[in-house]
C-alpha cells in the first residue's frame, strides 16, 4: 500500500503542476480526478494522511478560530514610487553607489501576502504576512491549493519541459538544470492571486445567492482564503505565486537565480519578470505593464524593482522599489452609506453617490462598499472624495487612501433590529431571524424580478404592501395568493398576476431551488444541485449529510443547503406539495449544460461577451481566459480568428452564436405559456 501510495504522490504532484501551475496539462484532467480517487480509497483503507498527501486539496477539517504565528523575518516592503520623475530619482541615488544596476522587475497583483515555511522539503506551515511581524496560521487552507507543491521538488532531478522552453522569455528565468538543493529549512514569501474572470465569476454567484459581493480583488482572495473551513478555499479558484525567500538560500547569489531556483522546485513566479540592466529597460518594463494591464488576465496595481544582486554599499530598505499605478476611476462624493438586507440575511453596505461640484463627469448613484481586510468594510466618511469606476458586476469604489472599519457596520439588523451573527472569517454581517421583514422584502424582490418569475404585475411598491399588509414572506406565499388582493392593493393588476400564478405553476426542479432563497444557493448552485437529485422527491428524502457531499457544488453552497435542510427543509417541501405545483424534473430540462466544463468565449456576440459568460457560469460552466489544453468548449463569434485557430490546434470544439443562443433558450428554464 505504502508503494501504491509513494507512486500517486509523485504523478498526482506531477499532473497537478502541469494544469495549476504550467497550465500545460499533458493527460487529460479525469486522469487526475482518477488517481485522486484511488488515493482517497488508500487513506480509507487504512492508510495515514501524510503532510504531503493530495487529499489536502479536498480541504481539511472546520476550526474554531485562527492562530497567530510570529514571523521569523521581518518584511520590508521598500519605497513607492508613482512617476517616471520618482522613478528616476530613486535609480539615480542606487547608481550613485552602485553603478550599472541590474534589476529583476515584477508585475503585481492585488492579492495577499503569505510565508510558506518547508521542512526537509515538506509544507509544514502558511501564515498571512499580517502587519510583517505576526500572522495568522492558514496551513490547511493553503495546502487545499493546487498551485501550491507540498513536498519540493528533491535536488538532482530535471525540470526542463517544454512549456519552459516556449515561454521563458515572457514567464521570466528557466527552471535550473538539475535542481538545486533546499535548505531543512525554507521561508517562502509568496502572494495569493485570482484571475479577473474568477473574481467576476465568484461575485455574480454571490450576488444571486443574496449575499454582498466582494468588489476588489484583495477582498475576495482574502475572503477566500481566510475561511475558517478550508474546504471553501478549495473551491475558490486561487493561485499562489513565489515572490522569494526571507534569506537566500546556500549557492543562490542572485534574484533571478533565486526565482529560477523557485521554479525548480515547484512554485509558479509572477507572470511578467524581465531582468533589466539600467534605467531605460526599467522604463521599457513600466510602459510594457501599462500597455498590458487593461485586458492582462490578472488585475494588475504596478510592479516592483529589486535589486539582482545583493549590495553592502546600497541600503537594504531601497533595495526593492514598489511601482504604483495611479487610481483609476471617477471621484465621486459619498453621500451617504446605508445597509440592505439580503434574502439569505446578509447585510449589504451601500453608498450613495453623487458627483463633486467641481466636476462635470457623470458617476453611479449608487455602489455597494467593498471589502477591504479579513473582517472589515472600506471606510467611507460622509463628504469623503472617491474614486469609482465601472465594474462587470457593480461600480467598484477604490480603496486608495482608505481603511477597513469594523464600526461602520451596524450591530442590529436595519429591517427588524435583532443582533446580527458575526463570524470571524467574514466581513459581513447576517441576520438570522427568518421573519425578518427585510429578507422577506428581498425575497419577493427576487423572485418577481428579472432572474425569478418576471411578475410584471408586482411593482416594488406593490411588493412592499404585500410584505407589509398582507404577510406574504416567500414565493410559496405568492403562488397562494388570491388575485383579488393583489388587485385591491393595485387596481387593474390582478388579472395580469393570475395569469402570471397560472404559468407559474409549473416550474424547472431548479427554478424552484432557486426561488426558494436557500441560504447560499445561486442560480450556479440550484442548477447543481437539480442535475445531482433529478426529481423533487430526492429533495425530499435528502439528509442534510448528504448535500454536503453534492459533486461540483461549492462548499458554501452546499452548507447551505444541508443547514436549510436541517432547519426547515422537510416544512417547505410538504408545502410544495401543498401548493400544488408541477415540478419538472432534470430528465426533461436539462438544467447545467456546461457542468464540469471549461468554457471560453471570444469574438463579439450580439449578447455581449460578459452576458455570454455569465450564462456559461449559471449554467455548471468554468469561464477561461483563453484556449489551451484545458478547453473543453470555444463559444465563437466574429473577430475571433486567433482563439479558433487555437481551438483547431488543440481539437477544443467550436460552437457559434447561434448555437449557443439554442441551448441556452432550451435549458433557460423559461416559464411555458
């Protein structure tokens, strides 16, 4: 067994830094889901979970709180510069004492910052940088990383590939040839990132499940990592990127060797590193970034410049050189802030906004305040000048020159006034009173709205009668309503709403998931989840045990549903049963397509290619920045001549517009007339 297990150690290491790291897979994925299978059937067989065992992907087991480590080093993050003008100043005052520099100039991502520490080559610990000196220890939900290797690779063996030799130039140094050896001990400074597509996709499933989204990248790292259980980390789609060691190890005299030693041994360095000599390529490299930087698949803030060699005559402090990229966006003056509730209960902080009196730019009336620490909002004063520009999700207000601050939020809910649940690895706030008028409101909102069942008898403001007159509480309340009251509150609309009840009454198994405000269940995740069941029966007879073990359905989601199930599940099924509707099954509407697929879309579509995808997402899809041997589907348009040839070459099948209009009006879930 032990031998067994020895072997799927080094293939299942070997696949995993192909497809998370090289993102050059060479066997397909299911080889991988495979080998993982085997190897969970060892561990349940008998086998010890070792340090460096794969089945830390799947996520570890639920703690209380998190513990604080002290960091060995400090970690100094050097000056910042914001202009060519302070640019050239600080190499000017470097050169002075060290003539012909030579840098290694990085992008950077915003993302946050950890130490991996490595004993006899095995992770034994991660901890978030916090203030440089003290942390917080997230090993498990670090280990439940594919990016990140758990045992380096050992000194001797060979590296080179071929995705190494192709894209060295642009990925910055080669692995080393053999590898090198690592000290016992290693401290590995590394930042957690995610892609744009990712971050957009995490906040549209967040934000159909009623929950606040994240808005800014670090946020949503940071919310994604710092998880009391590690098994959402694991489903969030996060990648760790080696930035250096706290001090050299034995044989690397260099930066650059240090990340090549780096890639030898596992890890993937930032995605955009030349080696510069002099002032002018460092300038070549910040004009590159910013040329880069608007459709890069990364969200970029700037860059650093460290030194390549160690220098005594040069102070440590100016050694590395912070790149900032100015703030985009509009200012905007911030009216006002107040809380919604969402029909899950989590609250929503919201700014009002309105344009300066000295600018004539028009700005959103309205954004949602993003997360900007681990347990905290952004702080945003009455009065205060921001700066907002347009997101794929919502408006995005910067954080430049702002802070986290837990009291801005409030202690009691804004709709019913009872004490809001706080946990410490969320920075927002819930309440869990299921009667609470504010959620009910929000329930109605949605399931009358665009993404529920389109009732165009129901104005907002008939809604909140409904609420508050009537004591109609979810969509079980609606489809029980007589159509003269509805007429009584709103003359004329009642027979539009019968009409409306009459269609209704027949509904898609996941349409009925979704509507039913199920703590943390998207449309994503109820189309999940109706794809596993398949009737409403095994809705029915489901123990909440068991939806935690849903494939595909993100962890969050589906403690939700195993809570709800718990709580009031048997109760709302009997009163679906009650209600008398008619619930189609997934044998006759297919209702997730893509599950289990990697998509991408490119060209222009009449739809819009951000529409386009978040149909893909709701749909079981994975969105992909571009095509590779990770594809499973190209959705084409025109001016997509490069991403077909690709397809073409990597046999990733094409489907265009047409077609994919087709199948998303068949599993659309649409309402029969």
């Amino acid at each position: 067994m032990e031998d067994r297990a020895a072997a799927l150690k080094r293939a299942i290491a070997d696949q995993e830094h192909r497809i998370f790291v090289l993102e050059h897979p060479m066997q397909p994925r299911r080889e991988l889901s495979r080998m993982m299978r085997e190897y969970r059937a060892l561990e349940a067989a008998g086998l010890p979970r070792a340090p460096d065992a794969p089945t830390w992907r799947d996520g570890a087991q639920a703690r209380g709180s998190f513990q604080r480590v002290i960091h060995d080093t400090g970690w100094d993050d050097g000056p910042a510069v914001q202009s060519v003008a302070d640019l050239k100043a600080v190499h000017a005052q470097i050169a002075l004492r060290e003539p012909d520099p030579v840098y290694v100039a990085s992008a950077t991502m915003p993302g946050v910052e950890v130490v991996l520490t490595y004993e006899g080559g095995v992770l034994t610990r991660a901890a978030l940088r916090g203030d440089g000196v003290t942390g917080e220890d997230v090993t498990d939900n670090v280990r439940a990383m594919a990016s990140v290797p758990l045992r380096l690779r050992p000194a001797g063996t060979i590296t080179e590939s071929r995705i190494t030799k192709l894209t060295r130039q642009a990925l910055g140094p080669a692995t080393l040839t053999p590898v090198p050896p690592f000290p016992p001990q290693l401290h590995v400074r590394a930042v957690v990132a995610m892609r744009t597509l990712d971050l957009t996709a995490l906040d549209r499933r967040r934000v159909d499940a009623g929950d606040p989204p994240y808005i800014l990248p670090r946020g949503a790292v940071m919310g994604s990592l710092r998880r009391l259980d590690p098994k959402v980390t694991a489903t969030r789609r996060l990648k760790l990127f080696a930035l250096g060691c706290a001090e050299a190890p034995p044989g690397i005299d260099s930066e650059w060797q240090l990340l090549g030693a780096l890639k030898s041994w596992g890890f993937a360095v930032l995605p955009v590193t030349w080696r510069c000599k002099g002032l002018q390529e460092v300038l070549d490299f910040v004009a590159a970034l910013q040329e880069i930087a608007p459709t890069f698949e990364y969200p970029l803030e700037g860059g650093t410049l460290c030194l390549n060699k160690p220098s005594a005559l040069v102070d440590p402090e100016a050694r590395r050189i912070r790149l900032v990229f100015p703030a985009p966006g509009r200012a905007a003056l911030v009216k006002k802030t107040y809380f919604a509730v969402g029909r899950g209960g989590a609250i929503l902080p919201v700014a009002l906004l309105a344009k300066p009196p000295d600018s004539d730019l028009a700005v959103p009336e309205r954004a949602p305040v993003p997360v900007v620490g681990g347990a905290g909002i952004l702080d945003l004063p009455l009065g205060e000048t921001v700066r907002v520009r347009p997101g794929t999700v919502a408006p995005v207000i910067m954080e430049e020159g702002l802070a986290p601050k837990d009291a801005l939020q409030p202690a009691h809910c804004p709709a019913c006034n009872a004490l809001l649940f706080v946990a410490s690895d969320d920075p927002f706030r819930v309440c869990v009173n299921i009667h609470c008028i504010g959620r009910a409101r929000a329930r109605l909102l949605h399931v009358a709205g665009p993404r529920g069942l389109r009732m165009q008898s129901l104005a907002v403001r008939v809604v909140d009668r409904l609420v508050t007159e009537l004591g109609v509480r979810d969509v079980l309340d609606l489809l029980a309503l007589d159509p003269s009251r509805v007429d009584a509150l709103a003359p004329g609309a009642g027979v539009r709403f019968e009409e409306e009840l009459q269609a209704a009454r027949r509904l898609p198994l996941w349409r009925l998931l979704y509507l039913l405000a199920i703590p943390q269940i998207s449309e994503h995740a109820a189309r999940v989840v109706a794809h596993h069941l398949v009737d409403f029966t095994r809705l029915e007879s489901l123990h909440p045990q068991e939806a935690l073990q849903i494939p595909d359905l993100p962890a969050e989601s589906a403690l939700g549903l195993s809570r709800w199930l718990e709580a009031e599940g048997a109760r709302i099924c009997a009163r679906v049963r009650q209600a008398g509707l008619q619930i189609v099954d997934a044998r006759e509407d297919f209702p997730a397509p893509f599950l289990g697929q990697n998509v991408v879309v490119a060209g222009r579509l009449a739809r819009g290619v951000a529409q386009a995808g978040d149909d893909v997402e709701r749909r079981g899809g994975v969105l992909l920045a571009r095509v590779g041997r990770l594809t499973d589907l190209l959705i084409c348009g025109p001016q997509a001549e490069r991403e077909f040839d690709t397809a073409a070459m990597y046999n990733v099948p094409v489907v265009d517009e047409g077609a994919f209009d087709a199948l998303v009006a068949a599993t659309g879930g649409m309402i029969r007339r």
